[in-house]
C-alpha cells in the first residue's frame, strides 16, 4: 500500500500466502484477508467483500481474526461514513481509509485527510513532503514540474500534489500551473529556505537497530550514515561502530538487536521514514538529511563539522 508510505513513511510489505491461518466460514465468505508487515510488524489487512457490515457485527468480526491470527487485524473498507467513523474510532478499531483516513493505534498513527483539495490536518511536515522540499533545495530552488520530482523520488503525482500543497500552505514555496503542468519553486535561495524551514523539518531517522555487519557490508540497499558518513563529508573521524541508513529493516528481522551486543560483529542501522536512496548519488546518504539527522547532536566537533559540510553543498548550488 503506497499510500502509508507516501504519507507516513511506512513500509507495507505484503507477505505470501491470504492469512497463513484458517478462519470461519462466515469470516471468509464476508472477507478477504491478507498478511502484511508493516514497517516488520506483522498485521493482517481485512478486506471486506461487499457493503460493510453493521460495526457492530464488524467488531466482532475483527476480534475474532485478531485472536486467531494473534496478530492486529486492520479494516481496509473503500468508504466509510461519518457515524462508521466515529464508532471505529470510540472502539480503537485499526482501519485505513486510501487517500482519507488512517488510524492504526497499535502504532500511534492517526491521520484524517477530509478531501482532495482540503488542508493536511497534520501539524508536522509529512516525509514525501520534506523529501520534495529537500530535492527543490539541492536543485537551487528553480522551477520544476511535480510530476518530474514524483518520477525521480519514486511517488505517484497524487503524493507528490499532496506534499507540494503541505509546502505551500506552510509558506515555503509557490507552485503556479503552465499549460497541463503544475510548477514549483522558492524565491528564496536554498540555503534561506533550509534555514527557514529546518525547524519544521525532523530528523529522518525513526529508530536505529543494531545488526551482523556480514548483513550490510557490501550490499547497495543501504548507504553510510550517522558518523560514518560525516567522516566521509568533513574531516571528523568516524564512531567507532559502523552506520547505516534503510527505509526498511522487513529482510533483515532474524539478525536486527535493539542493543548493541558485540561492537566488533555489529554495526548501527537507521530506519528512516524515506528512501535515503532517492537524494543520494554515491554510498552515503545525502548531506541535508545527514544534517537533519544530527541536528540534536550537542558535541561541538560534529556541528562543526555538519557547518562545514552545508557550507560546500551551498558552494556547490551556487547560492
């Protein structure tokens, strides 16, 4: 499901097999069940069949699933009304909405979008958002088609419309419309426009995992991170534990540790709410999002050393 993605960062990774578990008739004959692991964490998406049921009925349904399953069991309906809404929601039922609602309490995720052309009720910026802002920046903040930076970031137009309005709204860019094309820019210069919009910006870092560096090294799907690539940005020596940076960790769950058990075995692993890939062009993470993600660092080496840093991307952008 692009749209978690899109929207929140979150990995939807859907797993063979419709359940991996049996269920009774009237569950199969009302749903169509389907594994998922979302960022890793296994859930089973409920698909219903027809017209909802009753959510009272539906309650039920889904309490029953999720302790067969023994897993979360997210309703994934087409639509829903108002008054199903509000019961879903007084209930603390999962459910996903494409392109309006998202409510996953398991994960401390509430996200209601009330149109196409309505306000993001967010009040931080959304990661597709923030990756659009960063790829205007590091291209001097000229004018550029949205559909242009959905192709090279890897998002449908619709996310990308969607981020560019958050953009907008927030006062950091402008978008006019030529011909059939949407256009973006700033009047700012990049390093005004990082500078003014670093504060809604966060860290792209969600969490860091420890893993086997015989699971890292030497494999294009993760990019130098952390220290490792600040030493490769400036003239600071790297931490003694490698760092790496991922938009997902699913591969990788039998060898990922919350702690670092053996320094000369392991090394660091950031999941980030994006693909670092898509602003990178060589094996670090790009330099704005390496700064972001240091942002809260107090040693006055590294932000020194991440000054340093800026200061050449901004020689580099001419501006």
């Amino acid at each position: 499901m692009d749209y978690l993605y899109q929207v929140l960062g979150i990995r939807t990774e859907f797993l063979d097999g419709h359940s991996g578990f049996e269920q009774p008739n009237h569950i199969r004959s009302n749903y169509r069940l389907q594994s998922v692991a979302l960022d890793g964490r296994p859930v089973i998406f409920v698909y219903p069949n027809t017209e909802m049921l009753p959510v009272n009925l539906v309650k039920k349904h889904l309490e029953i699933i999720r302790k067969t399953a023994n897993k979360p069991a997210v309703l994934v309906p087409e639509r829903l009304t108002s008054r199903q809404k509000a019961y879903l929601l007084r209930e603390h039922i999962p459910f996903i909405v494409t392109g309006r609602q998202i409510y996953l309490p398991f994960m401390a995720v509430y996200l209601q979008e009330s149109g196409e052309g309505a306000s993001q009720s967010l009040t931080e910026m959304l990661p597709s958002a923030q990756l659009l802002l960063l790829y205007c920046i590091y291209h001097g903040c000229r004018n550029f088609q949205v559909s242009e930076a959905a192709r090279e970031l890897g998002f449908t137009p619709m996310s990308m419309s969607r981020a560019s309005r958050q953009l907008k709204e927030m006062n950091l860019v402008r978008t006019e419309k030529i011909g059939v094309h949407k256009i973006i820019f700033s009047e700012k210069s990049p390093r005004e426009l990082f500078s003014s919009a670093k504060a809604l910006m966060k860290s792209p870092v969600k969490r860091t995992v420890y893993v086997s560096k015989s699971e890292i090294q030497g494999k294009e799907t993760f990019l130098l991170s952390g220290y490792s690539a600040l030493s490769e940005y400036s003239m600071i020596n790297p931490s003694h534990v490698e760092c790496f940076a991922t938009d997902s960790i699913a591969s990788l769950g039998a060898f990922v540790s919350m702690k670092l058990q053996n320094s000369d075995d392991q090394c660091a692993l950031e999941l980030w709410c994006y693909d670092p890939k898509r602003l990178s062009s060589g094996d670090c993470v790009d330099r704005l999002s390496l700064a972001l993600s240091l942002s809260n660092e107090k040693d006055e080496r590294v932000q020194e050393a991440v000054e340093q840093m800026l200061d050449e991307v901004w020689r580099e952008i001419k501006c």
